[in-house]
C-alpha cells in the first residue's frame, strides 16, 4: 500500500506530471476562472492616433486577403492586451460537503476595467493567498492569466502572488490549464473547450454566442449582462472538465450557485 501527503502545490504537479495522478487533486482549492475582453474602442477610427499606428503595424502581420486593413481587421484587438480591456471575469469555487458537491459563480464585470480587477484582487488576497490554492482555466496560461496580469501592470495595480511569476519555478506556479492537460504533450493542435464539452457528453456553453460576438453584443447591443452569463457557463464548464478528467460525477445544476 502506497501513502503520500503533499504540502506544496509544486508536489502536487510533480506527482501529477511524474505518476498521472489528477485525481489526487482537491478541486476545492481551484479557483476556476474565464475572462472576457473587448478592443478598448468601438472602432478603429475612436482610437487615439498613436494607437492606429501601432495597430496598424501591429495589424500588418494578420492580412491574409486583398481587403484587409488595420480597420477591418480591428474586431480583433480585444485579444491583445495592449489594445484591448477586460469587461469579465468569471470565477467558480467548488465546496465537497458530505459528499455533494457544490459550484458557487462569482462574476466581476462593467465598463471600468480598473474597478472590475481591483476586485477580484481583492477576492483573491481574501480567499486564495494558501500555498494550496491554483488558478484553472482553458488556454488560461496562454490567455487569461497573462492578459489579467499585464491589465492589471498596465492600471498600475500591484499583482497579486498567484499571479506574480517573477523567479518563481515552473513546479512552483499554481495554474492549472485543461487545454494543457489534454494534450498530453502534443503541442500541435488547439483543442476547443466546446469539443471537449462535447465528448465529454458536458452541456456546451457555447449555446448562444461564441468569443468572436462579445465585443459586437457589448459595443452594439450593450448587452453585458449576456456577456457575463456566456463567461459563467464557460467557468462552470471548465471545473465539470476537470471532474471529468478525474473520472468523478459532474455538479448537477441545482447544486450550481450563482451569487
């Protein structure tokens, strides 16, 4: 019979890394997490003239077709951190009691980018500042947190240490990523958290719009409040990936909370 406790989150990844041991993870330290962003202006010509010239080289790079312009290509700067802002942040904390499992959504959102991360700042020095507690998402290493983290040095806001990687070691980040997890090493293909809901028999949150239509229903339709539910089903489904991942039960949508 094999025993083996873990005091530091860098052991759990070597455990995972080194034995394929998920399971062993305790999601109720996660904090799972989407974000949603926009380009910082409705159109390209609203921009200040310094930034249609860096987006116009920037958007240089990008022109596939005869037609394609700094203007026309601008529905894309919200990806880019540098040209963009963030208007969401989705955040899901899963509680085992007795059992059952519980998701509780909190959601950041609004116009004032500086206001929506200074509070989840807030919630993080609150509530994950353990040595036990990751951060999960899908693509969240590649997307969220480095986006999060240069919006935040961009408003002049001090990191907070879950997202402070400055000379920490890989072993020692405690970011989880289910795009990561499901390569299994493969680096070649980008893998979709809509397909991999969907082979996973999980409820697409991908229902009504998709990334490509925040900024047009936040812009034109000032509908934020549908952006935020389309961010919270993409947190909720992240955390029933990683159930999945571990071969356990999903949350059922009573058991869903959302404050």
């Amino acid at each position: 019979m094999f025993f083996c406790t873990f005091t530091e989150p860098h052991e759990i990844l070597i455990y995972i890394k080194n034995y394929n041991m998920l399971e062993l993870l305790n999601l109720d330290n996660v904090l799972f997490l989407d974000i949603e962003t926009v380009p910082m202006c409705a159109e390209f010509d609203q921009l200040p003239d310094i930034y249609k010239k860096l987006w116009t080289r920037k958007s240089e790079f990008m022109q596939r077709r005869p037609e394609d312009t700094a203007a026309t290509l601008y529905s894309r700067a919200g990806i880019y951190s540098e040209f963009g802002k963030v208007i969401c942040i989705s955040t899901g904390a899963m509680k085992t009691i007795d059992g059952k499992k519980t998701f509780k959504i909190k959601s950041f959102s609004g116009d004032d980018e500086k206001i929506i991360l200074e509070e989840f700042i807030k919630m993080l020095n609150a509530q994950y500042s353990k040595k036990e507690n990751m951060l999960c998402g899908h693509n969240v290493k590649e997307f969220d947190i480095p986006y999060l983290s240069r919006r935040m040095l961009i408003n002049g806001i001090k990191l907070p240490a879950i997202l402070d990687l400055a000379g920490k070691k890989p072993w020692e980040v405690g970011h989880l990523d289910t795009l990561e997890l499901w390569k299994f090493g493969d680096y070649k293909n980008f893998t979709s958290l809509e397909l991999l809901a969907t082979i996973f028999g999980i409820t697409t949150p991908k229902d009504d719009i998709e990334g490509s239509d925040v900024a047009r229903v936040y812009y034109k339709e000032k509908n934020l409040d549908r952006i935020v539910k389309y961010c919270q089903k993409d947190t909720l489904t992240v955390a029933q990936l990683m159930l999945k991942f571990q071969g356990k039960q999903l949350i059922k949508d009573e058991d869903v909370i959302i404050l």
